[in-house]
C-alpha cells in the first residue's frame, strides 16, 4: 500500500520538485538558512501540494491510464488504489499543505502552490487531449517550484525570482516535447496531442524543439546581470544550454527516436547542474 501511495503522489517527481522549491530559498535568502521552521514548513507544504496535483492528475487519467503501455500499471488503474481513496488521499495533502504554507511560510507561497496545482490538475489535464497548448499551460505549474521558494523566503515577488521560474519554464519545452517524441505511439493510444505540431514525428516538430531550446542561451546571462550569480552559475547555464541546443540540433537533422532521447537525458542533467551551481557561486 505504501508504494502504491508513493507512485500516486509521484514521490521521486515530488521530490525534484522540492528541490527546485529549496533552491529558490536558499537563493533568496543569500544562502542564510536561519529559519528551520520556514524551510521545514515549505518543503512539507510543497511537498503534499505536488503530490496532491499528482494525484488529483491520476483520478482524472484513470481511464486514459489504462490504454498506455507506460501508465497501466499506476495504483488506479491496476486497482491497487481506489478512486474514493485517492481522493481522500488528495484532499488530505491539499488541504494539509496549504495550511503548512499558510501558517510556517507565508500567504503568498500558499496561494501561488495552489494556484499551480489547479493549473496542473484542472487546465494542463484535461487540455492534453485537446490541443498541443496543453505543454505550454502545464510548463506554466512546472515552472512555479523555484519561484514558490523565493516567495517563500522573500515575501514577494521580485524579479530575480521572476528569472527563476523563465529559466525552468524555458527548459521545459524541449525536455517535455524530446519526452513526448519519444512516448507519442503510446500517447496517441489515449487521445493525448502533445507534439508541438499535428504532423506529429516530424521536422516541423523537430524544429520547435531546437528553436525553444535556442531561448535557454539568452535566458543564461540574465542571472550575472541582476548579481544573482556569478562566473561559475552562468558557465553552468551557457554549458547546460549548449548542450541541450546541440542535442535538438540533432534531432532537427534526424529525427530519430536515439536523438530524442539523448535530448530527453540532458535535460534530465541541465536543471540540477544549472541549480547546484547557482547555489554553489552563491556561497
């Protein structure tokens, strides 16, 4: 039962999540951590927030679930997990979250969390079946973790912050769509049109890619020029988006499923390294 729950709520998703929260913080905070009950109050909050999104997506799927390869064994539906518990379970981590934001973090965190789960669960969910925008709305939640973390430790919204959450809602585009590339004979079984264009596999697809990941080279320098960091944040972000320039190119110019996939991995690397260095030339 315990790890029917953890793949509900998404647990290692959920935690990568926090982490982009955490490194909002700690940049927020000029890398002072003297708030203990603060920072334990955001990571509970943002953690039972996202696992509610989770999950709320997952209640709504249940039967897209059920078609794909990739998802037919998820806790719902497998049986594993019934839909009146999820949404019990759901509830739960919404409601609970919300109040650890509310009372150990402060109202705005509270609200922009919960504004990204409505996001994620009622407009990026149901639009997946609709129109290829659906990455665009859901890259808008996904964005959100760093910037909640800022808030969190400034109070405010304020243009450093601002930067943080392009940084990741730029990224998100080609490491969504390289996914989508790769996982589009299975989404198609659910109706899902995710590819930037109706030709699907295509160069006109192929293209968006490498033209939404071009965006990530400008995006890099912005952080020196406000002071957020320094040499080694933006050679990480210049070498993080090279590198995932390098691998759209490649597709552009095979669109092969191996060439999705090597983007699909360094997108997997340029949001960790990208975070671990801005914190590192922080401190």
């Amino acid at each position: 039962m315990i790890r029917s729950v953890g793949e509900l709520v998404k647990f290692k998703l959920s935690l990568l999540v926090l982490f982009s929260a955490f490194v909002g913080y700690f940049l927020g905070k000029g890398g002072i951590l003297n708030a203990p009950l603060e920072l334990l109050g955001l990571l509970i909050g943002g953690f039972l927030i996202t696992g509610a999104a989770n999950s709320v997506n997952q209640i709504l799927e249940r039967d897209l679930d059920a078609l794909m390869d990739r998802t037919k064994s998820r806790p719902i539906p497998s049986g594993k997990i019934g839909v009146v518990q999820a949404m019990v379970l759901a509830s739960l981590q919404a409601v609970l979250g919300s109040f650890a934001l509310l009372f150990f973090v402060n109202i705005s965190a509270a609200l922009i969390s919960l504004l990204s789960l409505v996001l994620y669960a009622f407009a990026y969910t149901p639009l997946k079946r609709i129109t290829p925008v659906a990455v665009l709305v859901g890259a808008i939640p996904g964005a959100l973790p760093p910037l909640i973390g800022w808030v969190a430790a400034t109070g405010q919204v304020t243009f450093p912050g601002v930067v943080l959450f392009s940084i990741q809602f730029l990224w998100q585009f080609p490491h969504f769509w390289s996914i989508a590339w790769i996982m589009d004979e299975d989404y198609n079984k659910a109706g899902f049109q995710l590819l930037p264009s109706p030709t699907g596999k295509s160069k006109k697809s192929a293209f968006h890619l490498f033209f939404y990941s071009l965006f990530l080279l400008p995006i890099a320098i912005v952080p020196m020029k406000i002071g957020m960091t320094g040499m080694w944040g933006t050679m990480a972000l210049l070498a993080g988006g090279l590198m995932m320039v390098y691998f759209s190119y490649e597709l552009l110019k095979t669109s092969s499923n191996l060439a999705a996939r090597k983007l699909m991995f360094s997108s997997f690397v340029y949001l960790p390294l990208v975070q671990i260095f801005l914190m590192i030339d922080l401190v």
